[in-house]
C-alpha cells in the first residue's frame, strides 16, 4: 500500500515538473504506428507513459492519439515502450522503477535450490540467493504406493503417504486338477511382494470302486481273489494267482494183443 502511494504521488510530481511524462500532457515526440479508428498505419503523437499495475516485464504502453481522426488509444511501441532509468537494485521480489512509466520492472525472481523431503508427504526448497531467505514448501505427488512400498515423490524422491493393500505385483498360475488320492486348484494368483493369494484348494476327489469277483486258478490259466479297481484312475487290489500246472500221474506201456490194444508209457 505505501509503494503504490509512493508511486502516485510521484507521478502526480512529474505530471507538474517533466512535460511529455503525464497522460495528456504536451506531446513530445511521435510514431509511425497502427490507428484502430483509421485501420491504417498513420502519424500519431506520443502523449505520455502509462503506468501498470501489473507490468510487463520489457514494456510499458505509450498513449497515443492520431494526427488524422484524433482516436486516442494506449499501444506498445517497442522504439517507445521499453522500460528505462531507476537506480534500485532488482531482488528476488523488487526491482528497477521505470523512470518514464513509474512500473516496477527487473524483479529477479526467486533462484531456487534443490527440493529435499521435509516428511510428512511434503517437500522444501531455498532461494539461493545470499540476500533472500525465501522458503517455499509443496505437497509430494507422483508415484504409486504398492502392497510393499509407500508412492516415491517425483520431486523429491521421498517415500510418503501410505501403502496401498490391494496393489499387488501378481503373478498367474496355472490350475490343477484333483485327483482321487491328490488336492487340486482352480488358476490363482500370488503376490510376489507379499502373502497375498487367490489359491483354494480343490479337496482329492476319493476312489470310484468298481468291484471284481474271484477267479480260481487252473492247470493252464491264472486266477485271483476277488478285488476292487478305480474307475478313475490305476488303482487296484488285484493279486494274480498263478496257473496251477499239471499234477501229473505216469502210465506204463501196454503191448496190444490180437484182440487188445495197447498203449505207449503216458501221463495223465
């Protein structure tokens, strides 16, 4: 508030004291330049400086009015325009004052260090500047928190905020069938990161008997007690019992006669 008085009642000093520096005063020089009125280039004098609140940074405006139709209009004229004078030193956050508009221009701006972790999800940076001893915080941001590890600041690289347990590094795996005498599962997933799994096991599924009755051995063929099989699978209690052979009785020779007959030696 006491900067812009003081502006004010500069201005108002050289509107008294410097001709040409005042909206309205006597003009003291011209330029060749665009009239909104003529639409055309013409001839129009320079009446004065205009002050800006917010200023530009090169430039001032110059008020203008047309030789031709007399419209006066506020223009920047770069040959005109840039701002000029003031002894001040620029700082981070004041600069030179524009000895014809009185605008306050050069502001320096802030030379800001590195950003380093403050905790608490925030982050902080100086100005470097020997005279300045600005400080400017921010909020971390970016990354993404995971089922193991907090989100990594962009800024910074800080870890902050919180873990979030339902972002898992997943893994797919294939499913497996049950068996009669082993579990099974449907395809689940697992974290690599942490216990997290979607498994459920698929209980055995048990023997599907079929039932066989017993066979009893011969001299020639095999037998076996009676048993039960897995339909399923290769699962029996089939026992082979082996064929029992001959039990061999021996006979002799018998010489025909002539009204027998005979035989060779033979076994039964």
């Amino acid at each position: 508030m006491k900067k812009w008085l003081i502006r004010c009642l500069t201005v108002l000093a050289m509107v008294c004291l410097i001709p040409g520096i005042a909206l309205n005063a006597k003009a003291v020089a011209y330029a060749f330049t665009y009239c909104i009125q003529c639409k055309a280039d013409k001839t129009c004098d320079i009446l004065g400086y205009v002050w800006q609140s917010n200023a530009d940074p090169i430039y001032h405006k110059i008020r203008i009015k047309c030789r031709t139709c007399r419209t006066e209009n506020e223009i920047i004229y770069k040959q005109f325009s840039y701002h000029t004078g003031g002894t001040e030193t620029p700082t981070c956050t004041t600069g030179k004052i524009c000895r014809l508009c009185w605008s306050e221009y050069g502001i320096l701006g802030h030379a800001w260090g590195e950003w380093s972790s403050a905790g608490n999800g925030t982050h902080i940076r100086s100005c470097t500047r020997s005279n300045c001893d600005a400080v400017d915080t921010a909020s971390c941001t970016g990354g993404t928190a995971t089922c193991s590890a907090k989100a990594v600041c962009v800024t910074c690289g800080a870890e902050y905020g919180e873990k979030d347990s339902n972002n898992h590094a997943l893994e797919q795996h294939a499913a497996k069938a049950a068996t009669c005498t082993e579990p099974g599962w449907n395809a689940y997933d697992t974290c690599k990161n942490c216990d997290y799994t979607t498994y459920v096991e698929l209980p055995a599924l048990n023997h599907a008997f079929v039932y066989y009755k017993a066979k009893t051995p011969t001299c020639t063929e095999i037998g076996w007690d009676a048993y039960e099989a897995c339909s399923r699978c290769n699962y029996t209690t089939y026992a082979e019992q082996p064929a029992l052979k001959h039990a061999l009785v021996q006979h002799a020779a018998k010489a025909p006669t002539c009204t027998e007959k005979g035989w060779n030696a033979y076994e039964t």
